[in-house]
C-alpha cells in the first residue's frame, strides 16, 4: 500500500512538474490571446524559418497542428469545436468542402501578391476565380523507375506498366483515385469517369496488372524506393521528389498521354476567428521571395511564377516537376464525385487490392 | 545437465531481448547519420540533435505527450482497478460476461471508429476539443486494458484469506488497503504501464479529438509522413528511450536498495 | 461463497465510464449501421456485408490473423515469461519488456522496413550464412513476424504474473510424487497460469482482430483485413454507414470468443489446499 501511494504521489509530482513547464515554454515563446493564428496543416508542411520570421514580422504567434489526410481533416472542421484559421485542402476537397458549406470566401481586396501567381493555376474548376482559394503547391501523377533496373526512356506509357517484363516489380500508390485513375487513362477515358462499365473496365484492367505489383502501400513508398526494393512505382510528384532527392538512380515521368494534375491549397475554414492574421499570413506567403524559400524547402513545385523565378536552375528547369506546356495540356484535375461514384471507386479498388 | 540447460533458457531470453530492441538501436543509430533518410549511413553527426534542441514546438509536444500518459495512465488504473474489483463480485456467468464483453468493446474497436464516435461525443456536448478531451479520450480507452491485467490477479486470490481476514475484523478499507491491493498490485503496475503504452502509441483517436494547438507526439509523427519523417524524430525517440531506460534502471535499484535497508531495520527491531 | 466487502460506491466512475465512454459510443456505432451514404434508413449494409465475397474473405482473413499472430506471441512469450520469473532482477527484466512499448509504433515499422528491405541487415545475415539475400518485406512471415513482436510485451505481463503466484510448493510436491517435467508444467504449472495465459490471449487476439496499419506497411496490403476495410470507409469513402457496419461485425465477433474464452470463473478457495 505504501508503494502505491508513494507512486501515486511522484506521478501527481512529475505531472505537476510537466505542465509547469509546458505552460512556461509556451508563454514564453509569446503567445498572447488575440495575436495569434491557428494553422491547420499536413505534417512538416511548411519551412519552420518561414514561420518565425512571420511571428518576428507582424507579432502574431502561429499555432500549428497537423493532420494527415483530407478526409481526416474534412471530418475535424466539420464537426467543430476548434478554431483553425487556415488549412490546405487538395483541390477534390475544397470543391466537397465548398459543397458542404465549411469554406469563408476570401476578401480579394485584402489579397497582395494574387499578380505573382501562374495564371495557368488560377481560376481552376474546382474554385471559379479564385473564390476561396490560394494555391499553395501543385503537382502530377507518374512513374518513377530506377535507372539500375530500367533503361531510361523505356517507360513513358502507363501501358508500358502492363508488360509481362515487369513482374513483381512495380510498387502502388494506396490511392483508389490515383490507381482506378491511371487505368482509366490507359484506356484513354477521363479520371472523372462515371460511367459504370468503363470502371468495371478498368478495375478489369488492373486485375492484369496484378501479377507485375509488388505492394500497395502509402507514404513508406518512399522508403522502399530509395532503399531499391522495387525499379518501378506510381506515385505523386510531391513524394516523388523526395526520393529522387535521397536516391540518384530515381527518376520521375509523366506519361505523355495524360495524367492528374493536383493542388494542395490555403483555404479559410468556416471555424475561422482571427482575420487580420490570416490575410496577414496569405499576403507574406505569396511574397516571391518567402514561397521561393518554402519551395525549396518542401521541394514540390510552386504555382508563384514569381517565386519559381527566383529558384536556382536546376530546380526551375527541371521537367519533370515543372513539365512543358504539352503535357500540362494533357493533364487532368480530380473533381469530386457523388458520394456513390467514390463509393463505386472505392469498391472496385478493394476487390483489386483483395486479389492482387 | 542442469547447468547446460541453464544456459539455453539464458540464450533464448537473449535472442527475445535482441529482437526486442533491434529496430530500437536501428532508429538511435541513425539518429547520428548525415543526410535525411534511414537508407544508408552517411557519417556522424549531432545535427539532428541541435535541430531538436531547437524546435521548441516539439518540445512542448513532447511535454503534452508525456503529461497526458502519466495523467490517463494514472487515472484509468485507478478506475480500472476499482472496476475489476467489481467485475470480480459478480459471481452470475451471464452478468460477468456482459461486462467483460462491454470492458473489451474499445480494444477490439478500430481507432477511428473510436475517435470518431469520441469526436461526435465531445462536439454534441459542445466541449471544445483540447488537453481535457484528449484526457478523457486516454482514459477511456485505456481503462480496458488495466481490467483485463487486474483481473486475473483478483480471481487467484483466495477466498480463504479474504475469510481469515475478515475472521480477524477487518473493516472494508482494511480488507482493501491491506490485503486485496497489496495483493493485486503487480497486476495494477501491469495495467499502469500497458495504459501508458497504449497513450503513447494512440495516433487516430487522439488525432480527432484534439484541437485548439494541443499536439502529441504520434500525431505529430503521423502527420508528417507524407512529407517523409525526418531523422530529428529519430534522435527524439532515442532521448525519450535513454531517460526511460535510465528511469527504469534508477527506480529498481533504488527501490532494491529501500528495501534492503528495510529488511535489516525489521531484523534488528526484531533483535 | 465468501461475500465480498468492497463497496458498489467504489465502482461508480466504472460504471460511469461503461456508460458513456461504451454504451453510448456503441449504440451510436449501431444506429449509424443504419444509415446509407445519403443518410437514409436502410438494411443494406447489413445485407451487402453479408452477400459480398470480399467482406466475407476479409472476416475470414481478419479472424485467422489474429489467430496466427496470438498463437506465436504466445509460443515466444510463454517460456521468455517462465524463464524471466527465475531471474535474479525478474521485475527489471520485466519493465525492460515493456520499454520498447514506448517508442512510436509507426518509427518501429520503419526501422522493420529498413531491417528486411534487399540490403537491408537481415539480409546481409541470410547472405553471409550462404542463404543469400531474400524477398522478406511484403511476405506473409515478415507481416506476422512484426505483428507478433508488436504483441509480445501484451503476452508476458500477465503470463509472468500468474507465474509469479505459483506457490513452489506445487511444483516441488509435483516432483516429489515422482512426476516427470512435463507432467509437471502440463498438470500442475500450466492449468495454474492459466488465467494469466487467458488474460493475454484476449489482450492480444482482440485488438489484432482490427489490424490494418501493419498489413499495409509490412505486408504491402497482400493480406486485407476487416481493420482495412474500416479505416478505407471512415477515412476515404466517408462512409460511416458501411465502416460503422464492420465495426459492430467486430464488436460481435469479439462478444463469442469472450464466451469461449471466459468458461467458468473458478471459485473461490476449491484450489488444492
């Protein structure tokens, strides 16, 4: 019994102990009840340098949390009873969010900086004018291949994925959009496709592919990539420039005939308190030189043409993260589907996922 | 024969113990390699450990996490005790397994049907999501766990000892505190540290239901493998380990030394 | 039967905590298993669940998983838990099981990946005894091996309590009647841990039941589980109606082996005295 109590007891302490502290490193890192700005974001989403030169600059304090998917993320702000500022929605859930009445149009007269952007990125069909979006990053769906394994310039096609060569050798991303996506391409249809026969037919499709997939797995594609587990992957080209940074041998296509475009961008949540931060903190985001600095930190490709100027050549020139206006042309947007369709996605990719 | 057989049973607790921590010594290991990934090893360096020292978010993250297992687990040993001690009452087989059954519903729960449910729970109420929700969220979800370690001690204890003990006058809180407790409590420290290890381990629940800037550690861990988990998490889970192994080894050796001097003070009282 | 003394006020934030952090959550899950994507009444969930080869193979796989992988924890962990309760510092080997608990699940299956990938140290082993290097990730083996090792602290706690209990007595009496070793553990050792052995099983085989994360990281989504079903339904479908469906599948399936496994609580004080 006395044990017990003297356990209880240096628990209680130590807890005493860890929330005194808590509380003293948080008020001394100035967080001060209105100047704040709560951002809601993907993990390691943004340069932490952006963030203290921001909270230095205009004396705001920015709270970030994170989350890491944007259904996970639909569900917390819908439900409430938090109070985030911003957050960065893939364009597929800002039209669902939009739909469900989360999203707060922005004050375009309070926007400096709208000028910087490609206008190839604006005005996109997900959010008409820019309504209640800025775009933050953008990217493709490829393939990425090792050039120990795989001649460079031997796989361009998502066909080419299907040849009986490449058994056991391709890896997945977990995605039923991204997988039903690219067969649905192979057989030159729209990756928005309704229609029910053309799924089946592609899900039919992907049973063929079976045989040359490895796994299906998420985010750890990335560690298994550049730890050369497998020569061949699809995967988006955020991920994709991750790996090609840790491992040289990695390199990344866009098929020709068509791919997904996507974009993660900023968005104000209907839970939004602290206006003056936020369009403080959007007008120094689109500053030139500060998206710049986040883009070669984070490395995906910025959509601030401005920005993009500044980046050093290799990065700026590199087609395959910022590909030529021909295949760009090719490139499709994700809209959001009824909630059946995504159903019916979803459905023909587990039965994939369950005989491959 | 004795002897050899000795010396098999070590060597099997030693193979246990080695793959125990290997992925352990893998991830220290590379907590001191140059470059971002764990692929190959790049040559030394303690830089991640100054980007660390340097990340006070993460170290207030750190803080909240520790805060919340020690709370919850503290607290739902407590009434997880308190509940098995009731559960162990109830002789009808019907009732027993009801409970039983009601006790395990959120262990066999995936975690997002749980954090949701938690989530919908809170937001009806209009309980604003933060420390206190994801407190009572571990709890919650631990309490389970800490039934099902005390529990078995509960039914080994003999209902002779309770009778002697009672035979002897013994009030409720004496039968308590003097016999049934110090009977059950390795089964109460089992259920204390696997309720810690599942609040340290919990990402999905604790990711819905909490809010307004208060992170943990798996969250933050979650999250951020999208953009490829950096190695100053690495050198964070080693520094977490090393304390927790230096706070093991100290408290049993301590409490080895407390109760050495116990002993010899009873023997020489008894002199 | 001994009455017991201990007091129904004592149980009160228990109860409490079944009520609302259990009942209500559970009937919430059931009443959601009601309801079609466009939030309409419906039974078919109930019914796809039932007529769908795919659930039913993912029920199939789910349940025998986490058979597999409680059979193996238990195979590792009982004599690992015997052995350690003859240890001069049982209760420090004890806590240094359950250390490695700590340290963030999803960094331990990356030091995994890292561990059995082609060049990874597992397979310099296998190379250097002359094996040479082996497919081990995204193979049945190496998702049970992870899964298992993920479990085996939840096996040994209450196995080495329940061994801790066993007065030596027993065993020294079993031996004196001339009983060989195995007659021993298997008449005498063995049926006298059996509730710790109990204890662990269900601390074990009910949460691998809803596995997912491992199936896809180590396993490479080879094997699909109820686990995986559900998260895809919350997380991606959003379709809370099908997800909350599995959930009460699960909830079910856990409820019929708690019968099996909770046979007759012994009575107190009918142990050999």
């Amino acid at each position: 019994m006395k044990k017990l109590t003297m356990t209880i007891i240096a628990i209680l302490v130590t807890c005493g102990l860890l929330a005194f502290s808590g509380n003293r490193l948080q008020a001394s890192s100035g967080e001060s009840g209105a100047k704040v700005l709560n951002l809601y974001n993907w993990g390691d989403y943004i340069d932490p340098t952006l963030i203290t030169k921001f909270e230095k600059q205009t004396g705001y304090h920015v709270n970030v949390e994170t989350f890491d998917s944007n259904e996970a993320m639909f569900t917390k702000i819908k439900q409430g009873g938090t109070n985030y500022d911003l957050t960065v929605p893939s364009e597929y859930m800002i039209e669902k969010m939009k739909a469900s009445h989360l999203l707060v149009p922005l004050d375009q007269s309070r926007l400096h900086g709208m000028a910087n952007f490609d206008p190839r990125f604006l005005n996109q069909s997900f959010d008409r004018h820019n309504t209640y979006s800025i775009p933050y990053f953008w990217g493709t769906l490829g393939i990425i291949y090792n050039d120990q394994k795989i001649k460079p310039g031997s796989v361009t096609h998502w066909n080419q994925l299907w040849q009986s060569k490449y058994r056991d050798d391709i890896m997945l991303i977990d995605s039923a959009r991204d997988v039903m996506g690219f067969s649905l391409i192979s057989q030159g249809q729209s990756v928005n496709t309704t229609n029910s026969a053309k799924l089946e037919a592609a899900k039919n499709k992907l049973d063929r592919l079976s045989p040359n997939v490895k796994a299906i797995v998420a985010d750890e594609i990335k560690m298994y990539m550049v730890d050369d587990e497998a020569p061949l992957a699809v995967d988006w080209s955020g991920e994709a420039s991750e790996m090609l940074a840790k491992n040289d041998h990695l390199h990344y296509v866009v098929p020709e005939e068509g791919s997904n475009l996507w974009f993660d961008n900023l968005v104000i949540p209907k839970t939004a308190k602290h206006y003056d931060a936020i369009y403080a903190f959007l007008n120094f985001m689109m500053e030139p030189k500060n998206a710049a600095q986040n883009a070669e930190y984070i490395g995906y490709a910025t959509p601030n043409q401005k920005a993009k100027a500044l980046l050093p050549k290799s990065i700026r020139d590199d087609r395959q993260f910022y590909p030529d206006q021909k295949t760009l042309s090719h490139l499709e947007v994700y809209q959001d589907l009824s909630p059946d369709k995504v159903g019916e996605y979803n459905d023909l990719y587990l039965e994939f996922k369950m005989h491959h | 024969m004795k002897k050899h057989r000795f010396s098999w049973s070590h060597l099997y607790l030693v193979l246990v113990f080695a793959v125990l921590y290997a992925p352990i010594l893998f991830l220290i290991v590379y907590s001191f390699s140059q470059g971002n990934s764990m692929d190959h090893f790049h040559g030394f360096t303690l830089q991640h450990y100054q980007e660390l020292f340097d990340d006070r978010r993460m170290i207030v993250i750190v803080i909240n996490t520790m805060l919340i297992a020690l709370l919850s687990a503290l607290i739902s040993t407590l009434i997880g005790t308190l509940g098995a001690l009731q559960i162990d009452k109830t002789t009808n087989k019907l009732t027993r397994g009801t409970i039983l059954s009601l006790n395990n519903i959120l262990m066999v729960s995936p975690d997002v049907i749980i954090g949701a449910s938690f989530l919908i729970f809170f937001t009806r109420f209009h309980i604003g999501l933060g420390f206190w929700t994801v407190l009572l969220s571990h709890i919650a979800f631990e309490i389970p766990i800490v039934v099902l370690m005390v529990l078995p001690r509960l039914s080994e204890m003999s209902g002779t000892m309770l009778d002697a003990a009672e035979d002897l006058g013994a009030t409720n809180w004496q039968m308590l505190s003097r016999v049934i407790l110090p009977f059950i409590s390795p089964g109460i420290f089992a259920g204390f540290f696997m309720a810690l290890t599942y609040s340290l381990d919990d990402f999905a629940v604790t990711f819905f239901v909490t809010g307004n800037g208060f992170s943990t550690l798996s969250v933050e861990i979650y999250s951020r493998a999208r953009q490829g988990i950096s190695l100053e998490i690495n050198a964070l889970s080693g520094l977490m380990f090393i304390f927790a192994l230096g706070l093991i080894v100290g408290y049993y050796f301590i409490q080895q030394a407390n109760q050495h001097r116990l002993q010899k003070h009873q023997k020489s009282g008894a002199v | 039967m001994p009455h017991r003394h201990t007091n129904w006020l004592y149980g009160i934030p228990y109860w409490l905590w079944i009520g609302l952090f259990v009942i209500a959550p559970v009937a919430l899950i059931i009443y959601q298993s009601f309801f079609n994507i466009d939030s309409h009444f419906t039974l078919n969930n109930y019914a796809t669940y039932f007529h769908s080869g795919t659930y039913l193979q993912m029920t199939v796989n789910s349940v025998w998983y986490a058979l597999l992988v409680t059979f193996f924890t238990l195979l590792i962990s009982y004599p690992a838990a015997y052995i350690m309760s003859h240890l001069k510092h049982r209760d420090l080997w004890l806590l240094l099981i359950i250390l490695p608990t700590w340290i963030n699940i999803l960094l331990k299956a990356y030091a995994f990946i890292g561990i059995f990938s082609q060049a990874g140290i597992a397979n310099q082993f296998l190379t250097l005894i002359g094996i040479g290097p082996r497919q081990l990730l995204f193979t049945k083996s190496s998702f049970l091996f992870v899964a298992t090792y993920i479990q085996i602290p939840f096996m040994i706690l209450p196995i080495y309590n329940a061994i801790l209990d066993l007065s030596p007595s027993y065993v020294n009496a079993s031996r004196d009647l001339g009983a060989t070793n195995w007659q021993t553990f298997w008449r005498v050792i063995w049926p006298l841990t059996l509730p710790g052995v109990k204890s662990g099983i269900q601390a074990v085989f009910i949460p691998s039941l809803s596995l997912f994360m491992l199936t896809r990281l180590i396993g490479g989504n080879k094997i699909i589980t109820l686990g995986t079903a559900i998260e895809e339904h919350f997380l991606t479908t959003m379709n809370w109606g099908m997800g909350s469906t599995i959930g009460v599948v699960l909830i079910i399936a856990m409820v019929i082996i708690m019968i099996f496994t909770n046979s007759d609580k012994p009575t107190k004080g009918d142990r050999p005295s």
